[in-house]
C-alpha cells in the first residue's frame, strides 16, 4: 500500500475538481508544498484548528469517491498490468510493436 501522503496526492490527482476552492487550496499547501498547520493558517488568515478541519474533511470527501468510483485503484492496476506486459515482451521479437500499443494505452489515463 502507498504510504498516506502519496496515497492522498494520488486521489487528489484524481477527485480535485470536487473539492471546494478552500478545500483545494489548504490540500496543495500541505500536500504539495509542505506547509505546516501553522503556516497555512497565517497564510489563509483562519485558525490552525479550521486548517486541520478542513484537510480532514478534505481527505474523507477524496476516500468517499474513491470508495464509490475507484479511479485511482484502477489506474493503479492498469500501471500494473501494463509493467507487467511490458517485461514479459522484453525478450519477445514483437517488442517494439507491442511496446508502442502499450505506449498509447498508457497515454489514455
């Protein structure tokens, strides 16, 4: 399993447009930018207890839709699949061909 940030940045990746403007923001700060608790809240003019809130609030709604569409554990199983594909052609006289197909599924996501 990935460990929580990744994991976190990953539904983020993919269930971010259902967040609020706030919720978007608070997420990238600590998430992407490292933020503290505090700096964040200095920064949004709100209490480190609103910060800390909102980034709760902010996790559950991405597991919510996770759990219901399951985007990103199919992505991840299709990267999976496609890695797996790919070191079993390494030695196959089909390779180029095959690898360029698998090139352009990836590209789908």
């Amino acid at each position: 399993m990935l460990d929580k940030t990744t994991h976190i940045n990953l539904l983020y990746d993919f269930y971010e447009p259902i967040l609020t403007e706030k919720q978007r923001k608070v997420m990238e700060l600590y998430y992407h930018e490292d933020w503290s608790l505090g700096e964040i809240a200095d920064h949004l003019s709100i209490s480190r207890q609103a910060v800390f809130e909102t980034i709760k609030r902010s996790q559950s709604a991405l597991e919510e839709w996770e759990s219901m569409l399951q985007l990103a554990q199919k992505h991840q199983r299709r990267t999976q699949l496609l890695q797996a594909i790919r070191q079993m052609i390494t030695d196959s006289s089909v390779e180029k061909e095959v690898t360029h197909l698998l090139d352009q599924m990836a590209e789908l996501d």
